[in-house]
C-alpha cells in the first residue's frame, strides 16, 4: 500500500480526487453507452492485477484491477496457499503446500518461470526488506528455506525448533524494518523465533499459548505476537529481545496489524467476533472490545491508518472501521467465506478473496471488489475453487 505523491505543480492528488475521478468516469461510461466489464466495472487503462491463489484447484488467478476480468488462470504446484510479490512487483512467489515446491510467475507474461523444490508443506513466506531474498516457514518440519532470488535457489534452511507432532507448527513471518531479524510465531514451542537475517541464528523468545501472527511498529521498536490460545497479545523489545508485557484479549486471538502511524495495535478475536485496541505504548486496551461479524481472521489498515478492514469469514462481510472513534462504520457483504483483502496503490478498492464452502459440496469462491469512495460493491469475479491469499501488483 503505497501513499499518493504530490502533484506535478504542487497540487496534492488526494485518494479522494483519484475516487471522484473514477466514479466520474465510471458515470460518463454508463451515459456514453460504453460497454462495462462482466464484472460490472468500466473498462479503463489497466493499472495493476491482483493474483489469487486457488488452494484446491492448484492455480493461480491473475486479475485485472480495473476490469475485474480474469487475465490468465496459472497452474502451479499443489495446494497454492500463500503468495508474495517481488519489491519491483515483476514476479510473485507462491507456496504450494503440498508439493514442496515455491512457483515463480511472471506478473507481465502471466507465466510460471521456474519452480523452486523446498522441504515440505511451506506456507507463510516473505521477502526481506532489500528484496534479495525470500524466507518460507514450513508447517510441522520446524524449519525456514531462505531462497536466493537472483538464483532462485535455496541458499539456507534455518531449523526453529525439533520436529513437532501433526498439528503444531509454525506460522507467519515479518520482517523488522531495518532488516535484521525475521520473526516467526511458532505455536509449538510458545515462542516468537527471531531469526538474525545475516548469520541465520535464532533466538527464542517466549509469548503465550500457540502464538499464530505478528505484526511490528513502523519504528521497528516492538513486536507483538497474537496468542490463538492464550487470548493474548505478547508485546516484545526488539533491540533486546525481550517480553515487554502481555495484552488480554478476546477468545482465540488471530489477526494483527499495527496502525502505519504506530498509535494502536488491533487483534482480531475468532471466537467472540470482536477486534481489541490497544496502545502500543502502554499496552493500555483503549475500548470495549468492538464488535464486528463471525470468524473474523485477518484485519488490515489503509494507507493513513484512518480504517481497518477485518474480512468476517463466518458472516461473509467485511467491517470498516473508523480508528479514530473506534466504531464499526459500514458492514459490507460479500459472497462465501470472505479471507484476505487488499487494496489497489490508489486505496481507491478494495479487493477481498471469497474462499467459498470448506466441506463438500465444494463450490468455486471469488473476488469482491468493492469501491472505497462509497464502500459498496462495485464488482465481483468468479474464480476456482477455495480462492486463499492474494497480493495486488502494479509491474514497475
């Protein structure tokens, strides 16, 4: 998510100008007679894609931003489940959990360039902050590949912790934004592995019970681990690596994100449909918890941090919430099983990945993509089955 530049002649193009503009747009279209896409979105420029992974049809989806139109459907490997994108977002990485193997595609030719063999069940991954190299966690092996992208080869498999039973893994990974450590929540061991990205050695420190994501100040001050089973937040001093204190939550604490101007933390609550503010500081909760919809998995901010998206995956809608007055102030629905969401580099929509049923019959999921000048849904495409992670990219 990227803030907008200033103008040419030092005019300042807000997001709301660029939503106007588009809404113009789309209205000037409908009275022109202009033909609108299938997804019910005006067919303009294309300015970025959206690639989806579709976990159980072994494929990736490439979107138009624009159009909502399907560009290309990418067979992978087996069971994609997490994707990445390169910093110049010329190529995406994904996991395919049930092949070994990390598929790269080529974000402008929508191919798979080359398939990179890793030890089983990788999942979460990310790219370290010089965009040289990519670390994927493996569910159950205890171990993190690091992958040189230049090469594309494994270059490093870091051991976190000694094989756990099926069942207890490790989970999420983030970077700390000066690059020094990559941090792994790892609910086997109740621990947050700090995994130094130049020697490769781990620290453990330790958080609640079955720590599943972390989230980390803009200022690289603090980390802060969502306890799953804990109900808790874990607060930890990055410099020392030490626990700064533990935040209640509600039951079954999952997603986290910090507010990009490092004032609040929010968690999501799955079991309650609540989401929890807290002082990152102080580590003072700020309000009653808030209530949003069921099964509430993963929370995002925009740009400013003025909102949060939590995407209710047991409600099929989406919360918009107002981070200054911490209420809920539009509840969008969407079609089954809403999971992930991501905004285009504009902030003007928001698109949210629709996993569909997860017991047979199993039926294809979609995108929603939904207008932020109105918050309401502007488009929906149809995928393949169980549409998961995704990641929005605009090649440079």
């Amino acid at each position: 998510m990227v803030r907008l530049p200033e103008g040419q002649f030092g005019c300042r193009i807000t997001s709301a100008t660029l939503r106007y503009l588009a809404v113009l747009a789309i209205g000037i279209a409908l009275l022109a007679g202009l033909p609108l896409s299938s997804s019910g979105l005006a067919k303009t420029a294309t300015s970025g894609k959206v690639f989806v992974c579709n976990t159980l049809s072994n494929s990736v989806s490439a979107v138009d931003a624009e159009t909502g139109a399907v560009l290309a459907t990418i067979p992978v490997g087996a069971s994609p489940i997490r994707i990445v994108k390169s910093l110049d977002g010329r190529k995406v990485y994904t996991s395919n959990f049930l092949s070994a193997s990390v598929s790269v595609i080529d974000t402008v030719n929508l191919i798979v360039t080359e398939t990179i063999p890793v030890t089983q069940k990788p999942q979460e991954s990310d790219i370290t902050i010089d965009g040289t190299r990519l670390f994927v966690v493996h569910h159950h092996s205890q171990v993190v590949s690091v992958i040189d992208l230049a090469t594309n080869t494994v270059i490093q498999v870091v051991p976190i912790g000694i094989p756990p039973a099926p069942g207890k893994t490790a989970t999420d990974i983030a970077f700390t934004p000066d690059g020094r450590y990559a941090l792994v929540p790892n609910y086997a061991k109740n621990v947050v592995n700090f995994i130094d990205t130049t020697t490769y050695a781990v620290t453990d420190v330790p958080t609640g019970e079955q720590p599943r994501r972390v989230a980390i100040l803009p200022n690289g001050k603090r980390a802060f681990v969502a306890n799953f089973v804990g109900d808790s937040v874990t607060a930890v001093n990055v410099r020392r690596k030490t626990v700064a204190g533990t935040v209640p939550t509600g039951d079954a604490s999952r997603g986290i994100a910090v507010n990009p101007q490092g004032n609040q933390v929010f968690v999501t609550n799955v079991n309650e449909g609540t989401v929890t503010v807290f002082d990152p500081n102080t580590l003072a909760v700020l309000a009653p918890a808030i209530r949003i919809g069921n099964n509430p998995w993963n929370i995002i901010f925009n740009a400013d941090g003025s909102l949060a998206i939590a995407s209710n995956s047991g409600s099929d809608t989406v919360s918009v919430i107002d981070t200054s007055t911490l209420t809920v102030i539009h509840t969008i629905d969407c079609d089954n099983g809403p999971f992930f969401s991501v905004f285009n580099d504009d902030q003007s929509k928001l698109y949210v990945s629709n996993a569909g049923p997860i017991h047979p019959p199993l039926e294809p999921g979609s995108l929603t993509i939904i207008g932020t000048a109105t918050w309401t849904v502007i488009g929906t495409t149809p995928l393949e089955l169980q549409p998961f992670d995704e990641t929005f990219v605009n090649p440079q």
